[in-house]
C-alpha cells in the first residue's frame, strides 16, 4: 500500500515537470506525450497490479512482473541507442563548427598579413 502511493506521488511529481519542460519548449510534444503515457501506464500497473499479468499472457509470459522488466529493458535500450545518435550528430556539428571558425580565422589572418 506504501508503495502505492509513493509512486502515485512520483509520477504525478514527473508529469507536472514533464508538462513544465513542455510549456517552457524544452521537451518536444512527442517527447512529453511519451513520458505522460510512461508515467500513467505506471500508475496504473501500481494501482491494479492484476493488469501486468493479464498483459504477460498476452505475450506469452509467465509473470507479470517479467513483462514490464522486458518491456523496461527494451525502452532504456532504445532511449541509450537514440542519445547516441543524438551525440554522434552533435559531435559532428562540433566538428564542423570548429573547421568553419578556423577557416575564418585564417582568412582573417591573411587578410590582416596582406595589409
């Protein structure tokens, strides 16, 4: 029952920020809907812990805690792969960055040469 509650209380403490880093656009839209539905589907599996088994038979398993450690592991697998490609493409940008400043800078410094 404690713990009920206490993830009650989380997860409404995470959608009022998850809403508050959408209003101040520093989430996307579907970034926000993602963690709102995340965030609901977990209350609902604390409130009505019966649900996570009917949705284990669904996939053939045999808890219901197992299905939502599956599912658990496959969304932090997805979530690590899509910031690597977000820091893979930052780390380019970078790059870029850097060679365009440093060919500015040498065309301002023979410029500054021919004078």
């Amino acid at each position: 029952m404690l713990y009920q509650i206490l993830v009650i209380i989380v997860a409404i403490i995470a959608i009022a920020i998850a809403f508050r880093s959408f209003k101040n656009t520093r989430v996307s839209l579907t970034t926000f809907i993602l963690w709102v539905i995340l965030w609901l589907v977990l209350i609902v599996f604390t409130v009505l812990p019966e649900s996570s088994a009917i949705l284990a038979n669904i996939f053939g398993i045999q808890r219901g805690l197992d299905v939502l450690i599956i599912f658990a592991l496959i969304g932090a697998y997805y979530l690590i792969f899509r910031l690597f490609i977000k820091l893979e493409k930052i780390q380019q940008n970078l790059t870029e960055l850097v060679r365009f400043i440093a060919i500015e800078n040498e065309k301002e410094d023979s410029l500054n040469d021919d004078d």
